[in-house]
C-alpha cells in the first residue's frame, strides 16, 4: 500500500490495525513526514496470506481509513507483473540494458514491444524475443505516428513506457494518458542543461560533474518528478566525446534504478516531486 494525507496521529496505528485484524503480517514499512507542507508519505507492504479481505477487495474495505484521515491511498501487488514498453531513437545504450536486465530478471516485469522511429534496432530486439515496431516521424506525419504508437500500447495493454533516449517531444495528449507511468532518462543533472545537447552545454560551461537524471514525463519538457539520480566527476582534460561516453554509463544505470523503483511499487509522486522509498 503506499499512502498520503495530512500528517496527524495515529495513521500508522490505523493503517497497522487494519492489516492486524485482517490476519495480514506487515513484512515492511516505510514512512516519511513533509514537515513543511505537513504530509505524512507511508509504504506498507504486507503478506496475503491467510488475510480475511480477497485482494479485489482491500481497497474497499480500506476505505473508512482513507476517509477518516483524508487519505490517498493505492493498493498494489508484487505477484502482477507489469507490461513495459521501451521507445527508442538511434542510441541503443539504455535500450540494450533494460533488455539485458529484463532477461536476467533483474526487473519484474513483461516487456512485449519496443517502438522506434528508426530501423536500427530490430535485430538487436528481436534477439531478446521482443517484438520491434518501426514507426517513421516526420513534421507532417507526427499525430498519425503517435496515434499508431498510442494503439500499439493499448493493444499490449502497456502499464509504464520507458524512453530510453526517444528523442522525439510527446504530445499532451499521449503523456496524460499514462500519467506518471512514462519514464524519461535525461542526459544531464536536471535542472540544469535542459534541452538538446546538454553534454554539448556542460563542455561550453566547464563543469567538474555531469550527471544524469530519469523522471516521469509530463506536459513540461524535461520537468516531471525526479525519480533517480547520479553524477561523475570530470575535468578540463575531457571533451565532448569523452563526457558523452562517461554520461552513457551513468545514463543506464539511472533509468535502470528508475524502472525498478517503480515496478517494485516503491514510488510515491506528489505534485512536481516523488517520495523513493528504500
């Protein structure tokens, strides 16, 4: 369960009591209190067995505790394997990475389409077993190309895409539509370097760091909740090729801790900022 509301006593004791007299064992729990805007942020994850709610009905019998304390609450299961769908431009790194980890079973979850709006990459897909859908965009085209791809995910029935270097702008329209379930890798230490060319950027500005950063995409480009993070360190010896080569590495690992987190429920967004639990 992961859980927020204005932060007063006694939640956790209601939360807790409830999976008690349900016959659930709490196996691991979670909180945090937003003392500025005094919000209380709790992930509870409990055992199913012997519990005395079917799992279609947690969520309804929960709520007089959602209500008592004006709660919002989500209810989530590890045994339901999420269905991901990876867009993708040129770069292959992150894509051959989540594929990888994916075969390896690092990340809990079905991956049934990869989109590109390049050739590259077929055989590169098709090699792990995922089928590979080639939808050319241009200026004139783009509407029809990401209703196609909007089809394509509903037809899979995809919970998270992940965009492992898409370098295309998503509409507004397709980003509401999987609200805070698109994950973007951006090639630069948000907030700063925004845009295009950020490695590009960071050389011109003579940075001692560069970094990384996923988060969930929305109607802002390059704005959304900040999922994962990481930085290296560089120097004046390093060109743009050399950053660029360094921020791939960084680029992979972070979307990869991004993805986890999110498909093992450990993920609670809140207005422009998230809450990652451990």
């Amino acid at each position: 369960m992961l859980l927020s509301c204005p932060d007063q006593p006694g939640i956790v004791a209601a939360v807790a009591g409830f999976i008690a007299e349900n016959g659930g064992n709490i196996v691991h729990a979670e909180q945090h209190t937003d003392f500025e805007e005094r919000i209380l942020f709790q992930r509870v994850e409990f055992e199913l067995d012997g519990f005395s709610v079917g799992k279609d009905a947690i969520a309804e019998a929960f709520v007089p505790v959602t209500r008592r304390f004006s709660m919002v609450a989500d209810v989530r299961f590890d045994s339901e394997r999420q269905r991901l769908a990876v867009l993708v431009s040129r770069d292959a790194h992150c894509l051959q990475d989540l594929l990888y980890r994916w075969r390896s079973d690092e990340l809990r979850a079905d991956i049934p389409l990869v989109v590109s709006n390049h050739p590259d990459h077929r055989e590169l897909v098709e090699f792990y077993g995922v089928e590979y859908l080639h939808v050319p965009v241009t200026k004139e085209t783009r509407r029809e190309q990401e209703a196609e791809i909007v089809a394509a995910l509903d037809a899979r029935g995809i919970d998270l895409v992940v965009l492992a270097r898409y370098m295309q702008i998503l509409s507004d329209d397709f980003v509401g539509r999987y609200h805070n379930r698109i994950i973007n890798i951006h090639h630069s230490f948000l907030p700063a370097f925004v845009g295009a060319k950020p490695y590009h950027q960071a050389s011109r500005r003579g940075v001692k760091i560069i970094g990384a950063t996923a988060h969930y995409a929305t109607k802002d480009l390059d704005e959304g909740p900040i999922i994962e993070q990481d930085v290296v360190r560089v120097s004046h010896r390093d060109s743009v090729e050399d950053l660029i080569r360094k921020g791939r590495d960084l680029e992979k690992l972070v979307l990869a801790r991004a993805v986890l987190a999110h498909l093992e429920h450990r993920v609670l967004p809140h207005a422009n900022r998230t809450v990652v639990f451990s």
